[in-house]
C-alpha cells in the first residue's frame, strides 16, 4: 500500500469535487444564510477555537454556506429528525469541504490568479438568471433587505472565480496518450526515495539532496543505502524504500509517467511533485488482464476525471503534509479526532462541548456512543448525565439516547430497565417517520419482534395521516371537504 500518498486520505474524508459553483455564495446570501465574517488570515494573531491549516484559517464564510446546505434537505417538509451523530456528520463534512476550498484558494492567491472583467460579469448575470433577478438593482436591493453589503459580495464572488480557475489550472495539464491506457493493463512494483522540504529547509534544499542521492546511485550506492540515509518518508525506511506494487492513478502524474517508462533495475531522476523531489526505481513488472481489443479514445474519456480528480487530490494533501489540519473548535474536533482514531482527544473535546452547554445532553450521548465499545460503566453514566439534563428541559429528549441506553442496560444484565428505554424511544417517535424507519432495521436487527411490529404500525397510521392530509389539500384545490382524522 502507499502510504505515504493515501495517509491524509482516511483523515480527510471527502470527495474532492471537480468544479466550484461559483454563484454558491449569493445561493447562501439569497436564503438568508450568508456570513459577513472577514478571515483572519494574520499568522501573529493568536488563535481562536476554530481550525487552521498551519496558521491559514479554515474560511468560516465557506463552512456556513456548506453547513446550511447540508442541513437544507432536512427543514423541508416540516422539517426531519437529525441523530446528533448525523448532525456531527454533516459538520465534519462541510468542514473538510471548506478547508479543500480554503486549501485552493490560498493557492490562488499565491500564484496571483485574478479574476478578469468578463469572469465577474459571466459569474452576475448567473446570479441573476438562477434567482430571477432582472439586474445590478435588483441585486442590491436583495442584498440590502438581506443586510449584506454590495461590495462584501462582490469581493467574496472574486473569491469564488479565482478558486475556480486555480481548480481548473491543476487539471489543465493532464494530457492522455495511449501509453497511458496501456499502463492501466500493467502493475509495477517500485522502491522510493522521498526528499521533502522540513521546517528548516527549503525546496531547494530538497533538490540538492535528491540530486546528491542520484549521483550516489550512478556511482554504486544501493537504493536501500539512499533511502535508509537521505529519504525523507520514515514509513519506506525499513523495507528499503519498496511501496509494493503500484497501479495507474497511485502515484503523482509526472512520477507515474516516469515510473511506468523503467526497465526493470532502472531509476529515476529527481522527479519534482508537491510533496518534494522523488527518485523510484522499478524492481518488477507485471501485466494483468487485457481485452483483445482496445478503443483508446473511450479509455481515455473514462480516465481523464480520475486523473484531474487525482491532480487535485494530490495537491491538497501535499499541502496538508507541510501545513497540518488542526481542529480546536471543540464541536468540530470531537468528531474530527473520533475519525482519525485519536479516542483521547476526542474525548476531551465532548468534555469540552459539556463545558460549554452544560444543559445540552447531547455530549453526554455521543461520548457514551465512544466509550460503548470500551467502557460500559463509563458509557451508563454518560447516558444518566444526559437524561438528568433531559429532566431539567424535556423538550431536550431525543429517541437515539434511549436506544443506546437499552443496549446498554441488556449488556449490564439489566433487562427490564432496557425494555423500559426502548419503549421511551418508541414514544419519542411516535410521529417522527425517519426515526421510526431507522427504529424497525433496529429492533428487527435485535430480533425484537414484538416491538419492530410495533413500530411499523406506528409508521402505517403516519403515512395514513399524510395520505389524508394530502388529500385534503387536493380537495380543497377543487372545493371538496374531506374529513381529517381528529
């Protein structure tokens, strides 16, 4: 497995996407939803709870706008119960989303991309065309009834237009040729030599190390002597630089190229990339299965994505490798930590939720959830501190606590105190149609049959009382009473 190019990729946990929608933010202004917050982008001012890569601050106005549309599919139709693990879902992912826009961004910035006249006046008259706006007027006084300066949105659709084009820059240079098809037939096995900048050097530094490694190769040295006294990726050290076998789309494209053109015994010259230089040497190859014929040009449309995605894939965790993610928002970083297998700090962070909202019970729900598996004792007490809290403010209550709680308590040996949880749960969810789907795959899965039964009746008198209702809509369309149930 290559690691070190996939071990930011558990850790992210996104999709990289292959175009910004550059009217995004007047979709969040126009609902509402739109932040003002300008981004401390100041590496000496001290740090607030919020995330940063390195000392580059997550920018909050994008996690908002991502946030809100998360959250949008779930308050229509009255609305839809959210399980505050999916509520913690949905933040981690609109906040791994902004930190690949601010990641992007920032490198707009600096390779000075601008926006140009025509780009800003394309990406207006979308926005007038998507919101029915008929022109710069009607803009502003949008905006003006929605409290949002003119030139704060301006600014921030400049924003969107550069980072688009950056985006779009990182893909342009991926050219396909047949020989790249017929890469997809064959499998390499490599050894690798990383030279990656530290804090203390630069990128040149890093050059002449690749280039001296590369002379002491053409002058006898092993690979395993290189990579064991100059390579910079500790994780290859011990088998002697090899990555195993290695399949198109795994590597860089300028290394993959390079490393797929090796006779065996051969190697690179330093190879740059954005994690540094690269020097690998082919040590065996093998073909896998191959159709009899091949339509090259259909190969490659069904491959040019997979490389652009991989381009900017490749560029975010880079830069992630020399600016590491830190999450200090402790709503965030619960579930952030949790991910990335850190149980400690994630358990910190849930105390630091309670701290913070000392009558809300769902910290106390989600760090049962983590210590369920580890800790029963500990789990129970965490649910008990949640329904006092719930005792104080009923309105607070929620059926996945007593769910857990009933698992809980059947593990302890205490069976008639879980049937009583599960039955709170049932009643707390009584007319909410999610909840009950998700309760019947629950108890079926517990072989419950008594209360799965239950709850699918429960389910039948809501979907009776929605047909009624949306009969009654249609009937009062066309002047028809119709009889509610009471």
């Amino acid at each position: 497995m290559l690691k070190f190019f996939r071990n930011h990729a558990a850790a992210i946990g996104w999709t990289i996407v292959g175009a910004f929608v550059v009217t995004m933010f007047a979709g969040a202004l126009l609902m509402g939803t739109a932040s003002q917050e300008s981004q401390n982008t100041s590496t000496s001012a001290p740090k607030e709870n919020w995330a940063y890569i390195g000392d580059l601050p997550v920018d909050q106005s994008r996690f908002k706008e991502l946030l809100t549309q998360s959250f949008a599919p779930y308050s229509q139709n009255g609305g839809l119960e959210l399980d505050p693990q999916m509520v913690e879902i949905l933040q981690y992912s609109a906040l791994m989303q902004a930190v690949q826009y601010t990641i992007l961004h920032e490198g707009a910035v600096s390779n000075k991309v601008k926006p140009s006249k025509e780009e800003l006046e394309g990406a207006l008259q979308r926005v007038y065309i998507q919101y029915d706006l008929k022109d710069k007027s009607a803009l502003k006084k949008t905006l003006k009834d929605n409290n949002y300066p003119y030139n704060t949105f301006i600014d921030q659709l400049k924003k969107d237009i550069v980072t688009q084009k950056f985006l779009t820059h990182l893909q342009s240079n991926i050219h396909l040729t047949n020989q790249d098809v017929d890469n997809t037939y064959t499998q390499i096995r490599l050894q690798h030599a990383l030279f990656k900048p530290s804090e203390n050097a630069t990128i040149n530094d890093s050059e002449k190390q690749a280039q001296a490694a590369a002379t002491a190769l053409a002058n006898g040295s092993t690979f395993e002597s290189i990579v064991s006294s100059l390579s910079s990726n500790p994780e290859t050290i011990a088998s002697g630089g090899d990555i195993g076998w290695v399949s198109v789309g795994m590597l860089p494209r300028d290394l993959e190229k390079a490393a797929f053109s090796l006779g065996k015994g051969e190697w690179t010259q330093p190879i740059r990339s954005h994690y540094g230089y690269h020097i690998v040497k082919l040590t065996d190859r093998r073909n896998i299965d191959r159709p009899a014929s091949i339509n090259y040009e259909a190969e490659k449309e069904v491959l040019l994505p997979k490389y652009q995605q991989a381009a900017i894939e490749s560029y975010i965790q880079a830069f992630l490798e020399r600016n590491p993610l830190e999450v200090t928002d402790p709503i965030l970083a619960a579930y952030y930590h949790k991910s990335n297998g850190n149980r400690e700090s994630a358990i910190n962070a849930y105390q630091s939720q309670i701290s913070q909202s000392p009558y809300d019970p769902r910290p106390h729900y989600l760090l049962a959830q983590l210590y369920s598996a580890t800790d029963l004792e500990k789990s129970i007490a965490e649910i008990r501190k949640g329904k006092i809290k719930i005792d104080i403010a009923p309105t607070l209550d929620f059926a996945s606590l007593h769910l857990l709680e009933g698992d809980l308590l059947r593990q302890s040996g205490q069976a008639k105190d879980a049937n009583n949880a599960y039955d709170h749960a049932i009643s707390l969810a009584e007319n909410q149609a999610n909840t009950l789907r998700y309760m019947q795959a629950f108890f079926k899965e517990r072989q419950d049959a008594a209360r799965a039964s239950r709850v699918e009746k429960l389910m039948k008198a809501l979907e009776a009382k929605a047909a009624l209702r949306a009969e009654a809509a249609k009937a009062q369309e066309n002047e028809t009473p119709v009889a509610l149930p009471k």
